[in-house]
C-alpha cells in the first residue's frame, strides 16, 4: 500500500525590532538571563499594553513578501492560559482579525516549482524560557524573551514531502531575512518550526489522525522528524501495533525519535477575546506602500545584480545571495573597496574558511567592513602582499587590530626596493649552489624552493611575483 | 473606623487621597486584595505624578472593595473610604477607579460629589487593572466646580496608555450654551420622588427633552458580562509565581496556581472569575460575549446627543445592587462623562457625551443657583 505524507507548518519569527512588544526592553538575543526585563513584560498590575508600531511595519513587511491579502482594520486579542512563562496568565495574540491572509511562496525542489499556500499570518508576543534546573530541583524563568514580537506564520496542509519542507523554510529564511523581518537564525529560535503531519492512501482525500512535532532547531531536525514521524504513522496503521491520536509530540534530536509530550489538548480552552486596551488597527494603503517603498532588495534581486551587472560568476553569487548576513557584508565592503570579484573571494575564500574554524556559519560571521576593506586596499597598491593580508584578516577575526596601524608597527610593509631584492638573490643562490645546479639540470621544482629562500631571508615581505621574475633573471645572468 | 488603610498625615487643600489601586512608587499597593499583599510599587501611577507635579500632595491611601468590585449579592453596606474622607471633611478630593457606580452613588448619598470623566482622558498608567475598557479615576469632591480643577491636572494624553484621545490637556469651563436635558421616562419613572420632584424642577431651569435609553432593560447584563469578561483577564497576572501572595503549602505548579488564588482572592473576586471564564468559554462566547458586544454597540449608536446635551438619571431606583448596576452602565459602556451630586435632598446623575464635560459643569452650575 503506498501511503501520501500530508503536511502543514506553523513557523514562528521573531522580528527584528529593538525593543519588545509592548515595552521599551531590548529584544535582542544573547542577554544575561533576565537582564531585558521590566514591570510591563513581567506582568506587572498597572501599564496598559501600547503596541511597537515597528512591529506592524515588519508584520507589514511579512505580508508583502509572502503574497497575502494584508486586512484594512486588524485587532489584537488575548489567549488565556496560566503557564509560568507567562507571566500576565495570558498571551496578547491576533486572533479575530490576523495581519494577512492568503498568502503564497513559491518553492523548487528536484520534482519542479510549486506554489504552498498561507491560511494567515499574525503578529503575537512571544513567552519566557523554562530552564529546569536538577541541582536544585526547581524551574527558573528567564523572562528575557517575554513578550519579544514575532509572526507565526501558518500554511495550508499543501506539503507532502521533507523535501518541500526545507525549501519553504530555505525560501522563508531569504524572502523574510532579506526583507530585515527576522534574522530567522533557528539555533538562536528566531525562526521555530512546528509541523502538523498526517499520512493516508494514496488517492483518499480524507485526512488521517494528525499529530503536532515540536522542538526540532535545524532543517536537519526538521527532515529526521518528518521522516521518523510518518514512518510511524504508517507502521500503525499497517500493522495496528499502536492507535495514532492526535496529539503534541517532542523531537529528540540525540535519540532520533519522537515523543508524546502528555498534554490534554482538547481539554484547553484558551478563551480568546479582542484585547480592550489595544484599539483596532487600520493598515491603509498608503502605509502599505510606504513599507513596500523601503523594502530593501530581495535576495533574488541581488542574484540577478551580482551576476548581471557586476559580473560576478552564479555560484559565488548563490552563495553571498544565500545569506542575508554574508550579503550585508560583501555590500558593506563593497562601499569601501569597489572591486566586486576581489571583495567576494575574500569572502568566500578567507572570511568563510576563518569562520569556519571557529564553528561559525554563513549568518554567524562578524566582521568590520571597513578594516575587511583596508587589507584589500593593501594589498592592491601592493603595501602588503596576500599572505601577510591573510594573517592580517586572523588578526582582525581574533583581535580586532586595525590593519593599516598594524603593517606600520609591525613593519609589514612589502620590500619595494629591488636592490635589496637582488642583493638576497645573490646570497641564497651562493648558499644553495647546490640546489642551483641541480635545478639547471633539469629539476624544475627546484624553483620554487630557491624563491621560498628568498622570502624567508625577507620575512616574506616581497612580491612573490618580483622574486620570480628577478631570481630567473638572476639564474639566466649566473649562465652566462 | 480609621480613614486610611496607610495615613501619611498630610491635610490641607491641596492633599488628596488615593483609593488603594492607584500605584504610589515604593509603596505597597493591594486594591484591597490579599493577593496583592507585600507588592510594593516600582513605579508612580500617571495621576499620582501629575498631582504632585501640580503641587498636590498624597494625604493616604483609602480602602475598597477588593480590586473595586462591589457585592452584587449583598449590595454596599459600608461607606467607601475615598467617600468618607471627603464626607466627613478630612481631605477635599479623593482619587479612585469606578466601574460599577458604587462610589457615584455613596458620593451622591453622602452629601459629596463624584466627576466621572470621559473614558480615555485620564491615564490608566499605574491603576490595578479591572475591566480596561471601561476603567477610569474619577474624582470625590465637596464641590464639582472644584473637583474639576483636580482633574484638569491629571487629565490629557499619556503615551504609556494606548487608549486616549490626542488631547495634552483638558480645561473644564461652564459654557454659555443653552443646556437640554434629556429625561428617560422609562428610566426615571423606577424612583418616584425623582420623577416628581427633579424632573419637574429641572424643567424649570432647563429645557427639557423626552427621551428613552434603548435596551435599558439589559444595560446591566451587558456591563456585568463584558467586566467580569475583562476583570477575570486582567487578575490571571496574580498566580503567585512572580510578586504577591504565593501559598505556602503546594506540590507542583498546578497545586501553586490554585492554592495561591483560592486563598488569595475572596468571594466577590472569584464569583467575577468564575463568570468571566464562564461568558468567554468556547461555547459560550458567541452567546454571551459577542452578543454584549454587539448590544454595547448598539446602546453607543442609539445616544442622540444632537436632540440633548445631558441625560438625567436617578442615583438608585430600588434596593436591589444588580438593578441599580443599569443607572452607572451607559457611561460605562460609552465611555461617556457624568456628575452625581446631591441637590435638595435628591441624588441627581448627570450623564454628558464624549469629552462634554464643560456641560456637565454648566449644568451643575445651573442647579446650584436655581433649583
């Protein structure tokens, strides 16, 4: 019997603003466990909810990149449920009247290109963390992440395979990243994933018994959960060994397998209710298009720039383009040093490779445009040649040196004088006459040793390409 | 009995006692609440700040009923503290938040006077939550005329609330206009000696307009719904994880939650949870909420401020708390401005449209010099 795979994903974002929702506390992640926190996102008696109106404008944002029907007058509502992360005993939500609806992304996978639709998206807070604590066997709250604005992004049960899956989630991360919605980082959770999975015959229309994984923070996870969790389904139902219900269930990333998280689900009622403090919203078309107008370029539109004005090559171009935060940095050097091919292999080659030894990916690299300019600059008027720039760029990853002080200090400055060149040419062909000879007689590799003397005796300051062209000159010279 | 819940011994025209929602930086606040007990406030309420701002001082905390909610069941017996201390003419003003008209009436009842304001030209910043739509600090005083300069003080925008008119400030002064007082029959016909007496002398002062209150019959049911909807959202913040009372004894979060609010909250406040919880249920949100909804819709429509510019009711029409629930229910709903006030021996509630609280003032003046 074959069996379909029936999908639909709740992705939560959490938007890029400074502060919370409702609060002027930073939202940003990384903080000291309760550090960004004050009386309203504690939920503390007495401050009425005033929304972050840059948090409709990033909604707004969502909605325009996502294709969706965004809804003239949108309210705010609440969901009641006491839980110790949230500290109010409810959670401020859009319930009645969401942001947008409707919307479509486009996704290509090995099968071809097709369209996922969006039921809605809508703007709500996002709850504290829970860390359980063993040695002193309580719960801690860290209200830190308390009412930070996100989007949750609901689509229609269109997926069928892990595949779609990941590409709507690749999609997602570029069209929203791009559009400075979310930096959508899912080892941080600024983009989580739910999935509702059900399996049945090929050719039924009806829906099987649908369960509800969570806790998955790769696309790695996300595939390994999908395809554990349908093989499950499946094996119930071939073999009857147990009876599917609908239910919320936890990946565990280490163990490979899904488990039930207990919850009576059917039991909740969240008592949703239009929030009386928060007055409707009206979104007309002239704030639309004002959000529309400062939309930044799309990744797609980069592509198409990267490779069509500035000639830059597809798959270096994928790759800046494949990230918002490696795109931010190549446009950042490029305002310093405008040469496109030299800025990108600098990226792709060096920043990439030191990052990658320091375990951090594409979004994680940090690094001052600026400074990431001057050893270019460096090296084009030929102050520096490319090795002493690679170190300099480790210096800049590890120390934050500023390049051009430090050639100065350091005397890293390449040797221009050909003199002094020549001069050292003499003394190593003298010591290596050896070597000299066995080269004349035919070992070619020989060379490169004699140019490697060269440059140690120079600290490996000189232009590898004047060493070249004098040392041969030197060894024409000796012939004759 | 003693005025205060806490005395700062403060006296003279310019101190001014708050009910104990309002929030006072560094000082405990508990609405009267066991819930409450040991929460001391981080921060000073937006009319606390304007007060003394505007030289006032804080005489004393005053109490209530906990979290303002009155007995429905067994109706208001004692004198509310923010009434009293004015009554008995201990301070001139005081500051509390009222939903139900329980301090309208005492006011009214005690030889004292209560300005209601518009719902959203005072700032809810610092006030322990009850219904948000309908909270408001109003103002017991001795005299409307006075009161009114009170509240000119801490009226007028306030970013920290996101339901208020634009407006900075107010400024309350008697207009020349020709006063019409709308008098619902249907309404005041409930308390006879109001019908005969105030209507009639009122006609003498003022011109007056027949009129009727449309739904007046469920005006009750829809604020009863719709506050306790709201009250049982805004006191889940008290579960005893974070500030308040937390039970002592308790195996597990769940046990924490219950223990907390049972021993925490008292009769009147759970029965309002309870019927919060109950209206806003899955299956019974349309019936109940949404349908009172729809009906605060259609009584807001149904005002014909054009034909008049003040509506006249009685203070209380009977005995029976829930009854007299429907006289304080239009400004409730409608977020309109009204004055209680006793003339002559009748407790008279003027009830004004949006931001009209110059009407208000006029046409106690009226009163004050003809009747």
């Amino acid at each position: 019997m074959n069996y379909e795979t029936v999908m639909g994903l709740e992705v939560h974002v959490e938007l890029s603003t400074e502060t919370k929702l409702f609060c002027a506390c930073c939202a940003k992640f990384g903080a000291e466990a309760n550090e960004n926190i004050c009386p309203a996102c504690m939920g503390m008696p007495g401050m009425p909810a005033v929304i972050n109106k840059k948090a409709v404008e990033l909604g707004i944002a969502a909605s325009l990149v996502t294709n969706s029907e965004i809804t003239p007058c949108m309210t705010f509502d609440k969901k009641n449920y006491f839980y110790p992360d949230l500290p109010t005993g409810y959670q401020i939500t859009q319930w009645f009247a969401p942001i947008c609806k409707n919307g479509w992304i486009e996704i290509e996978t090995s099968e071809g290109k097709r369209k996922i639709t969006l039921k809605q998206i809508h703007i709500e807070e996002d709850a504290g963390k829970l860390v359980h604590d063993n040695r002193i066997g309580a719960s801690l709250i860290d209200f830190n992440r308390t009412s930070v604005p996100l989007v949750e992004i609901v689509s229609n049960p269109d997926f069928r395979t892990a595949e779609e899956v990941v590409a709507y989630l690749e999609k997602l991360r570029l069209l929203l990243s791009f559009a400075g919605v979310s930096d959508c980082k899912m080892q941080e959770g600024s983009m989580r994933c739910d999935v509702n999975i059900s399996v049945r015959k090929v050719g039924s229309t009806a829906l099987g018994t649908r369960t509800e994984i969570k806790n998955m923070n790769s696309l790695k996870a996300i595939a390994a959960a999908i395809t554990f969790e349908s093989q499950r389904h499946i094996n119930a139902l071939e073999t009857g060994s147990e009876v599917l219900v609908q239910e919320t269930r936890r990946w565990d990333d280490n163990i490979g397998e899904t488990f039930s998280m207990r919850e009576k689900e059917a039991a909740a009622d969240y008592r949703y209710f239009p929030d009386p403090e928060i007055m409707p919203i009206e979104i007309g078309d002239d704030w639309i298009n004002d959000v529309r107008n400062s939309l930044p370029e799309t990744s797609y539109d980069k592509y198409a720039r990267l490779t069509q004005e500035l000639g830059l090559s597809e798959y270096d171009s994928k790759i800046i383009t494949g990230s918002k935060n490696l795109s931010d940095i190549f446009d950042g050097t490029m305002k310093y040093f405008d040469n496109p091919k030299e800025v990108v292999n600098w990226i792709i080659v060096e920043l990439l490779s030191i990052a990658k030894g320091d375990n951090k990916g594409e979004d994680d690299v940090k690094i001052d445009c600026r400074k990431f300019a001057e050893i270019m600059e460096l090296v084009d008027n030929k102050t520096i040649n490319r090795n002493i720039a690679k170190k300099l760029l480790l210096l800049i990853w590890e120390d934050d040196i500023d390049p051009v002080l430090y050639v100065k200090e350091n005397k890293l400055g390449m040797v221009s004088d050909t003199r002094l060149i020549e001069d050292t040419i003499q003394l190593v062909l003298k010591e290596q006459s050896n070597s000299v000879e066995q080269y004349k007689a035919g070992n070619d590799k020989l060379f490169n040793f004699l140019v490697g003397q060269v440059m140690k005796k120079l600290a490996g300051k000189a232009d590898p390409k004047i060493v070249n062209s004098l040392l041969a000159d030197a060894i024409k010279k000796d012939d004759m | 009995m003693s005025y205060f819940i806490e005395d700062y011994g403060v006296r003279g025209h310019n101190a001014v006692a708050l009910e104990d929602s309002i929030m006072q930086k560094g000082k405990q606040v508990t609405a009267n609440s066991k819930i409450l007990e040991g929460f001391v406030s981080p921060f000073n309420a937006a009319v606390a700040e304007r007060l003394i701002n505007a030289q006032f001082t804080v005489a004393g905390k005053t109490s209530m009923n906990e979290f303002g909610i009155p007995s429905l069941l067994n109706g208001q017996t004692e004198v509310l503290g923010a009434v009293k201390v004015v009554s008995d003419g201990v301070v001139d003003y005081a500051l509390c938040n009222d939903i139900f008209g329980q301090y309208r009436k005492q006011a009214a009842e005690n030889s004292c006077c209560y300005i209601h304001p518009t719902y959203g030209t005072v700032s809810r910043f610092g006030i322990i939550p009850l219904a948000s739509s309908m909270d408001r600090i109003g103002v017991v005083c001795k005299n409307i005329s006075d009161g009114f300069n009170v509240l000119s003080k801490i009226a007028g925008n306030d970013f920290r609330d996101g339901a208020m008119y634009p407006e900075k400030t107010y400024k309350y002064e008697i207009s020349d206009k020709r006063i019409r007082i709308g008098i619902p029959k249907a309404v005041t016909q409930k308390d006879e000696l109001f019908d005969e007496n105030v209507t009639k002398t009122l006609g003498e002062c003022f011109q007056t307009v027949d009129m009727e209150l449309e739904n007046f019959d469920v005006y009750k049911q829809v604020v009863y719904i719709l506050s306790c909807a709201e009250i049982s959202n805004n006191i889940s913040r008290y579960d005893g994880v974070k500030f308040g009372y937390r039970t002592p004894a308790y195996r597990g979060v769940n046990e924490l939650y219950i223990n907390t609010r049972s021993e925490g909250f008292g009769t009147d406040v759970k029965l309002t949870a309870l019927m919060g919880a109950m209206v806003l249920s899955q299956e019974n949100y349309v019936p109940y909420y949404e349908k009172a909804m729809k009906v605060r819709r259609l009584i807001k429509n149904s005002l014909r401020f054009d034909n008049y510019d003040v509506i006249a009711l009685p203070c209380s029409i009977g005995n029976d708390p829930y009854e007299n629930l429907s006289l304080y229910a239009l400004s409730a709903l409608a977020g309109l401005p009204s004055v209680t006030f006793k003339h002559n021996g009748h407790n008279i509630q003027l009830v004004g449209n949006v931001k009209r609280e110059d009407l208000l003032l006029t046409a106690w003046e009226v009163c004050r010099h003809e009747l």
